[in-house]
C-alpha cells in the first residue's frame, strides 16, 4: 500500500482520510483546525508539517475550501508581507501525484496541472461528490481527468475512497467543469425544492406529503429526496451548509460570466441561498434555505 | 363496466380514453379538433353533443388545458354575445362524478366542487401527471382529492387510467395544489436542466457524457433523466411543448402571488420559457428551452 497525505480534514476530507487508513495505506492528515487533527491523530492516523511528509508521499490528497487554499497548499501562499511561500509540490518525488478535490475553475485545474508538471508531478483533476456520509465509507464519486499516468498513481487511492470514478479524459479541466455542471444542479435542486415546499404550505400541502408525492412524481429530483426530509423533520444539523452554495454557485456564475453565459436560473437561486447567509444561517444545513422562503410568506416550518 | 366521456383528446386524454376503452368501459370522447375525434370513433369509441350524453355519463372526465375550458365544459361558456351558456353538469344523473383533471388552482377547483354539489353532482379534483405514453398504458399518477362518494364513483374509471392514485384529503383543491407544487419543480428542473447542459458545452462536456455523469450524481432530477436526451439527440417533436409551461408555470406564479408567496427561481425559469415561446419554438419539446441558452451563448447544440 502507499503513502498518502489529506490536506483539509473537514466534513468530506476527514471521511476520505479514514477511508484511506481503512484500505491499509499509511495517512497523514493535516488541517489548520488542531481539533481535527488531533481527532484524526487519536484514532491512529498520522500528521506532520507539509515540508517535511511532501518527500514522503505517493499521493496528495486535496480536499479544502477552494482555489485559492488549493493554489496555497501545493504552492505556497503569495502575500505582501513574506512574498511566495513554499507549498509541497516543490519536495514532493517525480511520478507522486496530486489529487485536487475543491470545486474550482476547469482553466484553474488547467494551470495547477501545467505547474505541477514542472516538478514532474501528475496531477489528477479530481472534484468529489456525495456527501460526507459517503465520503466516510469509501463511496464516493469523483469526476476525474488527467493523463494516464496522473490516473495510475492516483488508482490505489481512488479505489479506496470511490464507489465511482469517472473518466473524463487526458487533460485537467475536464473533471472540474463536470463538478461545476454538478454544482450548478445540485445547488438550484435545493433552492427549488424549498421553494416548492413551502409553496405548498400556503396552499394546504403538509411537507411530509410533500415528500412522500412528489417523490414518486415528475417534479422529484435526488437533493428534494435527500433534503426535503430535514425540513419535514425540523432538522438543521449541516450535512452540508448553506454557505456552501454561496461559494459552488458563486463560483457556477464566476466560470459563467467568464465564458459570457447567462444562467438567470442559477443566478435567482443563489440570491436565496445569500438571503439565508444573511439571516444568520449560513452554517445550517442547506434546506435552511427554506426558512427565506418562509420569512418571507409568514408561514410555519415544522419544528419552529 | 360503466359510461364514461372525456372532454378534451389531446395528447392526454386521447390515451386516458384508450385506457377506459381497453378496460370495457362505454367511452365517448369530445373534442373541437374534429380529426381527434374521428381517430377515436374509427378506432371503435363514440361520441356525441355533450347535451345528449351528459345524462348517460357515470363519470365526466375532463382533460383540457385550463380552468376557463374545464368551467365551459361543466357550466357553459360565458360570454357577452349570448350570456351563460348550459355545460354538462346541469345534465347529469344525481351521483355521477366529474374528475377535473386539468391543471387550476386550488380555489378554482373548489368553487367547481361547491357549484357541482348543488346539482348532486360528485366532483373529484383529479389532476394528473406522467406524460402521454403512460397516459395511453393507463398508467397514470393522479393527484386526487374529494369526497369518499366522489372517489367511490370515480374508482373504476381511475382503475382503469391510473398506476398511482395519491388520495389527498377529502376536500376538492388539495390535489391541484400537489399539482401546482409539482408542476413548480417539473418546469424549474427542464429549464435548469438545459441551463446546466449548455453550460456544460461551454466548458467542453459533451452532452453525452452530461446525461452519462449526471444521472448518476446528485444533480440529477426525473426530468433531466426524462429530457435531457431529447437534447442529445437533437429531437424536438413534442412529448410535451415548451407552451405548456408559459400556461403551468403562469398558473403556480399567479397561484403564488394571490398568496403574497415569493417565488423567484420559478419567475426567473418562467423566463427562459417564455422566450423559448417568443423564439418561435412554443411547439416544440419543453428541452428547447436549451435553445435559448445556445442562442444567448453563440454555441452549437447536437442536430443544429
């Protein structure tokens, strides 16, 4: 088995990290927030500092909030004061690999690629999807591209921590733009579904019929079936936040802009999700978007 | 077996009457389109004026587009030249049932209710969904709502149209407001499904792999899995055209505003539609909508 270090132990990363160990292979896990770590540690998991473990590892594994941690990990972070720090892709051995998790820009992942290639290290554009309950059992999936050998260093890992791989091709960029297609569903999926639900409400439809009709309907979607229940049952623990969507679909609309795209659907489900951040929900689960809805007709969720 | 006539063979009830026919019922079937109506009598059914079958009818199943035909067909049609007109209900036995089964609101469908019962008329608020295939299989969902007498009279013909009959209360209006929620998503779902697919080509997903990745991933919905093929193939003959959803859509946001409900995801996809309509392709699938994305973004979708 091989050497692996996650670089982001949050609610997905942290699953991955045991997935990993859980397949045998010898993993680090590092994150700013000692607590995780310590976590991780206590359960026999390993961590260091990113100079000293880059020599060791076959595989860098990294699940953080965006580009500009990903850029700061395998580069180091650029700022005024201290100018360009050192990230791990500089001492890590010719032939190990990055695995790049974050929802990003597919012309990011394309960069990040072309860098890491100068170091002679592979780089796997890798987004993931599924949730941190998958995430921990080894199922996710991941929508990868990089070259052939990007894909063989990264294959042990990825058996590990996906259910699913799939192959989107010989070059970065692909993987991330398919994360982003995801996203930019998933996201307004969310947004509709409490719209619909709450719709109901003021005409007399009880959420848990809700549920239970229109699952079986046309109008049924997978994030109305795994997220309209929350709301049924007044349950706001984060299995994903609100704030998330702030950032996917803010980063949907970025790409978007980019390549003069309107997306007015997308555009309208994101001022609702930013509508729950600034009610103070940005840390509750993502059908707390429903609680706008709500807000705003005057009407009853179950459990408040 | 029992008498039956449906108001309305378009691509909806013209299989409903074919699903009461395969299963022994006497079918009239009524329709201005003059041609529908032949298809069905050459293919065995009847058909007459309405005033000569009303009082022959156990059931009055009525399956046109919207609440002003559905209250012409029960009570007449007013209109300023030669005042109200005599529908069918004023005609029909005591304890025969109408199921309304077009798309309205949900205080339409009561009024319909209250107006029928001083005729001793049943009414069944019975609106329906699937699509035309299971329409002609007799395997429709029926989202129903009203009276145990008016469910028990209309059993048999529900027998013979329906797969699912979702009973949701004892009071007409409930299942036009299921309807009206579902058609909510249905309707966002088709135009974030062509907003996710186009957004896609322009950042190099094929349309192919889209429906191949997504349908497995958490942004999948029962109408991309229903639809987005149609835009792979580039096949826009209409299952169901992109007008119905300027008259459905419409409908939920007029439903919404009477109740002070903000609903701005539907708004905003009401949009795309629209202009899909004032493209000229109102007649065309709902997955054109996919065209205006394409037009506002200068690419090129598969077919074109």
């Amino acid at each position: 088995m091989g050497t692996a270090a996650v670089f982001g132990l949050g609610s997905m990363g942290y699953g991955m990290a045991d997935s990993l160990r859980a397949a045998d292979h010898r993993v680090f896990g590092l994150d700013v927030v000692a607590s995780s770590v310590e976590k991780f540690t206590a359960q026999g998991g390993e961590t260091g500092e990113p100079a000293d473990i880059a020599g060791e590892l076959d595989a860098a594994i990294v699940v953080v909030l965006n580009a500009a941690q990903t850029e700061t990990v395998l580069f180091g972070a650029r700022d005024g004061a201290s100018g360009e720090k050192i990230g791990i892709v500089e001492s890590m051995n010719r032939g190990a690999v990055v695995m790049a998790c974050a929802t990003v820009a597919p012309e990011f992942a394309r960069d990040m690629s072309d860098r890491c290639g100068k170091y002679g290290v592979h780089y796997l554009d890798a987004p993931i999807s599924g949730g941190s309950v998958k995430a921990a059992n080894g199922q996710l999936s991941i929508m990868a591209s990089g070259s052939d050998d990007a894909f063989a260093a990264a294959r042990p890992f990825l058996d590990a921590m996906a259910e699913t791989v799939f192959e989107l091709g010989n070059a970065a960029g692909a993987g991330s733009a398919m994360k982003a297609v995801n996203q930019l569903l998933a996201g307004v999926h969310i947004a509709t579904m409490a719209e619909a639900l709450t719709f109901g409400i003021t005409q007399g439809v009880e959420p848990d019929k809700f549920v239970e009709v229109i699952s079986q309907c046309a109008g049924s979607s997978w994030m109305l079936e795994n997220r309209a229940p929350h709301i049924v049952e007044g349950n706001y623990a984060p299995h994903s936040a609100v704030d998330i969507w702030l950032k996917d679909l803010g980063i949907v609309l970025d790409i978007a802009k980019s390549a003069k795209f309107s997306a007015p659907v997308t555009a309208a489900a994101l001022q609702q999700f930013i509508a729950a951040s600034g009610q103070g929900l940005g840390r509750e689960d993502d059908a707390a978007v429903a609680k706008v809805y709500a807000k705003n007709a005057g009407i009853t969720l179950p459990g408040s």
